[in-house]
C-alpha cells in the first residue's frame, strides 16, 4: 500500500495554554482537541483559541446531552471559528444514547436553511452552521451508531492498527485517524487508553507516521504535557513530513472541511 496524505491532529489537554494551540497552528496541524478543564468546558477553551487562530481545526470533546442545547452551542462555535468546528463524541456515551443524540443534533443544525432569513418550527436559535454540519468524530466503538466522519481507531501495534482501520472503512467511514501517545526520550511510563504507544525521538516518529500513512488518513497525537513537548513534533516532525509531500497544511481562512477534503453536507430538509 503506498503512502498518502497525512493530517496531524493533537489532544491539548486541559492545562495546555492556548499558546500551544498557536504552534499547532504554525506547524501545519490539521486541528486541535479540546477537553474540558478546572476553570473551562472544552467549547469556550475551542471559542477562545478561534480567536487568535485562522486555521487550525477545533474539536471539542462534549458529552452526548440535550440536543437541542447542545446543537446550539456546538453551532455557535463553528461561527465563531468561521466553519472550524468538530464535534468528539464522549467515547464513554452508550450506543444507542449516541446514535439518537448525533441524529437529533445533525438534525437540528439543518432546521435551518442556509439561506434562511425566518426560523422553522422548533430550530436551534443558532442558524446553521457555516459548514453546514460540523466534523463528527467518534471512536471505532462508536462508528457504527454515530457515522462519524472521522473514525478514531487505537491498537496494541501496528498490525492491530492496520486490522482496526480496514473495519472502520468497512463501515462506510469517510476519514480513519489513529490515536497515537508520544513520549519523546521517554520511557517506563504505562500508556493511557486505547492508544498505540510510541517512545523515542523525533526522527523516529516520523518513520511512524509514514507507515501509519499507508493506512490511515490521519493521525491524533497525545502528549502528557502539550506545551513541553509539542515544540519538538511542530519544529521537526512535521516539516519533515511536508518535505516527503506526506503532510499539505491547511489554508488560512479554510473550513475545516475544506482541510480534510469532506464535503459539506446537503440539508436533509432542503
């Protein structure tokens, strides 16, 4: 199988300050995740960061709530951010809880028509979103109640990444992204999660993702502490990956549609 495209995502966990997002930016990181922190839900941390970046995706981890709170708020962000916004299903939410929540929601954000001047019965008060629907990404456990369009797949090796991935596409997946924890010069640590593990240097890493290249659409990378250790990946790894032709930034101003090569979705009620 020979190499493609890749996009870079990274986990900015919850005591990242939003300058790393700002270096996820300049290094061509196709987007961003954002948990909830002490002080922050992960939405205002993402609406934060829309401000200060003009390309880099923004994905939030929000549990699968009330829909119709939950549409308007995830809506919102995607405005703020100018069409930027993703949506990560809480890999803890139950199949068939997620499933009825993703499709009210998808639902609610084409209540409205993207022309639209006065509200339908009952829509969000949000309009729809500049993408029309933001990404959804969901975990493979989760795939096939969700449809997600970014299916996120760990593993205990390669091989095992590789056999996870081609399930995921079995299901009709538009995009594969596998979840990979770094530890750079590090070892002895336990790794945390359903994650592939790698400990190393940074030419290292990117021998990895040009393997995982061959399989996979994209990966999301994990750090225990974004801000120390995301210099060496956005300074090193990635220009080499751009000088492979493995990695194609995105554009300043582009939905993050746009950057994934995702359509944007027709209205069901149109």
């Amino acid at each position: 199988m020979t190499s493609r495209s890749l996009h870079v995502a990274v986990e900015l966990s919850p005591g990242a300050p939003a300058g790393a997002a700002m270096t996820a930016e300049r290094a061509g990181f196709t987007f961003a995740t954002f948990d909830d922190s002490p002080r922050l839900d992960a939405v205002t941390r993402a609406a934060y960061v829309a401000t200060r970046t003009d390309r880099l995706g923004l994905a939030v981890n929000v549990s699968t709530a009330e829909p119709l709170h939950l549409a308007a708020r995830l809506a919102s962000l995607d405005h703020a951010s100018h069409g930027r916004a993703a949506w990560v299903v809480g890999p803890g939410a139950l199949h068939h809880e997620a499933a009825e929540v993703v499709e009210v929601v998808r639902r609610l954000w084409d209540s409205w028509d993207d022309d639209a001047v006065i509200e339908n019965q009952d829509p969000p008060i949000t309009r729809r979103p500049p993408q029309g629907r933001l990404v959804v990404c969901a975990s493979d456990a989760l795939a096939g109640a969700v449809r997600p369009d970014i299916v996120l797949v760990g593993g205990t090796g390669l091989d095992d990444v590789r056999t996870r991935a081609r399930r995921a596409r079995d299901t009709g997946a538009p995009l594969v992204f596998a979840e990979v924890e770094v530890r750079l010069g590090e070892a002895g640590r336990r790794p945390s999660g359903d994650r592939l593990r790698y400990t190393g240097s940074a030419p290292g890493l990117t021998e990895l993702l040009g393997w995982l290249a061959t399989s996979v659409d994209g990966v999301r990378l994990h750090f225990a502490d974004p801000a120390a250790e995301l210099p060496a990946p956005a300074g090193e790894v990635l220009p080499a990956l751009r000088a492979e032709g493995l990695l194609t930034p995105p554009a300043p101003g582009a939905t993050l549609r746009a950057s994934l090569g995702l359509p944007r979705p027709e209205s069901v009620v149109a």
